[in-house]
C-alpha cells in the first residue's frame, strides 16, 4: 500500500513581473504537508535553487524528502515549478545551488547519472518529446534493449508494458497514425517496460482519451 502526500508549490510574488524561458517565473518558498519521514529517502532536495536564465529563480530554496512507498502529487499554477522538479529529479537539469540526491546519488556527479536513469522512468508531459521510433512495438523496446537485455526479456517486457496501457493490439502500429491519448500510452508503456523503483509523471493524464 502506498502512504499518499499532496504538496503544494506556493509562488512568490514579487516574482510575477519577471519572464523565465518566455513564462512567468515563480520562485518556490515554501512545500507544504511534508511530514516527518524515515532515514534513507528516494529521493531528497536540499536547500535547492535552479533558474533558467540565470536572472530570475524557478526553483529558491526548496528542500523536502520522498520515500520508498509513497504516492506524491505535487501541485501548483502553471509556471511554479513541477516540470523543473520532475527534471531535476531524473537529472535532466542540475541545481544551480543545494543538492539533489536520488537514491542516496547526487545528481550532479556525471558517475551517478547512468545509475539514476537506469532506476528512474519519467514520462514526459508531451509525449512526442519521448517518443523516438515510429512502430509501437519498437518504441517501447527502445528502453531495454539499451539495458542489453535478452531478447525473450525484451519481448516479454514489451508485450506486459502494452498489455497493461491497453495497447497490446497496436503492437505493430506506426506512431504517426496513433491519437495524442494513445501516444501517451505509448510514452508509459517505455517506461514500465524499464522496470524502474521510481517513476514520475508530469501531467501523464493531459492527453489521454
């Protein structure tokens, strides 16, 4: 069973007039409902910061700890931060101050990076972002045959990921014909298929059917 949490990205104001990356940047001062966790967290920010030009902050001190079990919604206006979380937590981005630490491994150390992805699925709020063979079936192998898995492992890990988003029938389906919800269902497929301890969704439910 999983315990589940809702925090809450609370935006400062006097941050309103600035622009990041086009959007209006929003510095995070506070997460809330965090309660006290268990030792050796999943996941853990520490007194985090991250702009993206350098001017303005999309992330300012954010600190807060996830561990193993727990089902975390994080929620927040457009612009607050969530994606910037998701991405820092997959080492997509680096903090510009504080840590990220996933599994116990910093996220800025290059030799942690392949063993953080490896333990970590993340699905993409746009799924063309992710998506990068045009049959279905291929897609969704993508992720373990760069594991150097068996191919009966591959095969069984493809057939059991589409299986479970509903899909096993357009196995062999070019990517292009297929609707934004079923895209998506793709995009979730690759992850499942990686077998990961943590996985993180950004928005996974936008498109589906």
């Amino acid at each position: 069973r999983c315990a589940r949490r809702f925090v809450k990205i609370c935006e400062n104001p006097d941050s309103r007039s600035n622009a990041t990356r086009g959007r209006r940047a929003s510095t995070i001062h506070a997460i809330g409902g965090i309660r006290e966790l268990q030792e050796n967290p999943i996941i853990e920010f520490d007194s985090v910061g991250f702009s993206y030009d350098r001017r303005s902050c999309a992330l300012d001190d954010v600190s807060f700890k996830v561990s193993a079990g727990e089902l975390i919604c994080i929620i927040g206006e457009n612009g607050s931060g969530k994606s910037t979380i998701a991405k820092l937590i997959d080492g997509l981005l680096t903090p510009d101050t504080g840590c990220v630490r996933i599994f116990g491994m910093d996220t800025s150390s290059d030799e942690s990076v392949f063993a953080i992805r490896s333990q970590t699925g993340y699905v993409f709020q746009n799924p063309v972002d992710q998506v990068v063979n045009s049959i279905v079936e291929n897609e969704v192998a993508f992720g373990p045959e760069n594991l150097g898995l068996s191919s009966d492992e591959i095969r069984r890990r493809v057939d059991r990921s589409l299986k479970r988003v509903g899909m096993p029938h357009l196995a062999k389906c070019d990517v292009n014909k297929l609707s934004g919800g079923q895209l998506q269902r793709v995009a979730l497929a690759d992850t499942l298929a990686m077998n990961p301890e943590l996985l993180i969704f950004d928005e996974v439910t936008s498109m589906l059917d």
